[in-house]
C-alpha cells in the first residue's frame, strides 16, 4: 500500500493538496491546473488513489469529482503525515510569502491532547524555520 501511495511526485502533490481542502471536491482538470501539472497525470494518480480506496467520486453532468474519504483505514495518520511534511510548509511558504519580510511568525496547535501539540511542535520547529524562508538552516 505504501508503495502506491507515495512513489508518485504528482501524487504526493494531489495528497498535499487533497488534505489541505478535505471537504471539499475536485474535477481532475482543476486539480491539474492548481497543481500546475500535466492533466494525465493527475488524472492517473486520481485513478490509482480511488483504486486503493483513498478517494472517493461521483458523477455530476457529466463531470467526475473526487474527494477524499475520510473512511479509508488510515485517513487521519495520512492525513498527519501530510500536513506535518508538505501540506502545513507548503500553506505557511504562500501566506508568509504574500505578506513581505517576516521577522516573527507563531503556530498555534489547539489540540485535546497536550501531548501531540507538544511533539508536534518539536519535531518541526526547525523545518518550519526552513520552510518559511525558503532556505536550510546552516
């Protein structure tokens, strides 16, 4: 399964993408437009991803629309995965991006469980810096 998952770097895109807008659904040529990518290729990785159960679609005038679904056995650990590798440097790169020079920025984590939030922010303070300016801590 993992395999399929993330030996695409189109699909590790659409994940990216797909997680950062999880109500909300999709035709394969606007995917491809807002990923900037070729449309049979997205159009494959969205194949291969309702294959395996990951999204699901449906039909409306003639048009296929694809989301995510929330029930595939391990939605929410992806889910995690994504937002704590690409998905949440991706967001903060284009806001703090549109925003000019930044000389303090701050992440709040509201989370039930302290715990998680703590080792949320542990593990990627230090990306966080690199992903907001753009460039590896030396």
């Amino acid at each position: 399964m993992l395999q399929k998952l993330f030996s695409s770097r189109v699909r590790v895109a659409l994940l990216t993408y797909l997680f950062s807008h999880p109500d909300e659904q999709f035709y394969a040529r606007e995917l491809a437009r807002h990923l900037g990518e070729h449309y049979n290729a997205v159009w494959r990785e969205l194949n291969n991803l309702q294959d395996l159960g990951l999204l699901a679609s449906e039909e409306s005038a003639g048009v296929k629309f694809y989301r995510l679904n929330s029930g595939f056995s391990i939605y929410e650990e992806l889910r995690r995965i994504i937002l704590k590798t690409t998905g949440l440097g991706q967001v903060l790169r284009q806001e703090v991006g549109r925003l000019g020079a930044v000389e303090w920025a701050f992440v709040f984590v509201s989370n039930q469980e302290p715990e998680q939030a703590l080792g949320f922010a542990e593990a990627f303070v230090g990306q966080l810096v690199d992903l907001i300016t753009g460039q590896p801590r030396t």
